[in-house]
C-alpha cells in the first residue's frame, strides 16, 4: 500500500492504557494459528512436519475457557482502544462492515510542557514475512493448494514515526492477500 496520497479517516476514539512495572501474564487470543500444522520449509533441504500431532480443525487451536492465561505482557506501557460504533456495524446487508483504518499514530506527550515526546506508527494491515519472528497475533492465509510453508503469517507491525517516514523496504499487507478490505469482522 502507497503511504502517500491516501484518503485519510479521522476518528475519535476512547484509549486505555496499561502500565505493567513488570511482565504479567494474561488471557492469549482465542484462536492460535500457529498451532496449526504445515510443512516448515526454514532449510529447503530438511522440511519438515511442523506440529504434526495437530488436526487441521478450529478445535485444535481455540483457546480453551479458563485455561488460556498464557500470553505475557512485557514491562512497558500496553494501549487497547475500542472503534467506534460505525466502524463496527454491518452495512443494510447485514454482511458487509465497512472498512477499518490500518494506519494509526501514536504520540506520546508531556502534558506539563505540552511538547511531543515520542511518535510511532502502527500498520495494522502489515503482513510479516514467513520466517521472520513476531509476538503479533497471527491470521490465517487464504488456502491455496500449492502453498508450501505457513498457513499463517504475524500481523501488525509498529515503527517509530522517523522509521516509518524513511523506510523503503518492500511490505506485505492485508490487500495482497485478500480481496476485501481489513474491516471489524476481519
């Protein structure tokens, strides 16, 4: 996706922060796609089974109720914000939510001073290359029969405004892979 020349949606939104003095452990996402089982292919010259004694089913990799605390929050400040109801409602059709912002910036500000300390960006929409490591969720690929590799990939990526501003590296996002729009029911 080009970065610039974008229409641009803003929108009001109420944020919760959460400051962890240390790492705590919380509830994981409900579904684990990296459970899912494939043929890792990391050394094309040694694939492998990865999770060979997982079925390809929804109940191999859903969160079990009150068995799922299992994902730790690092030391730092955490931020949850919730869209706005447009955002969450289905078109007349009852099918069809509309499109959600991928692209969203976050600024740090000293209230006293009234100055900006630190910005970032975070695409939403980003897909992370196979083999590179993410503690982002993880969504699943449209299947495709001749796919070798992950059916999944890491989703979300967060750069600091200057790094954002100046990358030139080549992304994938949502689009290139799907057909509609990343919206509120994914």
């Amino acid at each position: 996706m080009s970065r610039t020349n974008q229409p641009a949606l803003l929108v009001p939104i109420h944020v919760a922060a959460l400051n962890l003095a240390a790492p705590k452990t919380v509830a994981s996402e409900m579904a684990d796609f990296g459970s899912l089982p494939y043929i890792n292919t990391d050394n094309p010259h040694k694939p492998f089974d990865a999770n060979p004694n997982t079925a390809f089913i929804s109940e191999s990799i859903v969160s079990q109720p009150f068995q799922n605390q299992n994902f730790t929050l690092e030391k730092g400040i955490h931020l949850h914000w919730d869209l706005p109801e447009a955002l969450k409602t289905a078109g007349s059709d009852n099918t069809k939510f509309p499109a959600v912002p991928n692209r969203w910036l976050i600024t740090r500000k000293n209230i006293k001073h009234v100055k900006i300390e630190k910005q970032w960006v975070l695409e939403s929409d980003n897909i992370f290359p196979e083999k590179e490591k993410s503690k982002s969720i993880k969504v699943p690929l449209p299947f495709q029969v001749d796919r070798k590799g992950r059916p999944f990939r890491s989703m979300g990526r967060l750069f600091t405004l200057d790094d954002w501003l100046t990358d030139k590296e080549k992304h994938e996002y949502w689009e290139d892979y799907w057909p509609y729009p990343l919206a509120f029911k994914g």
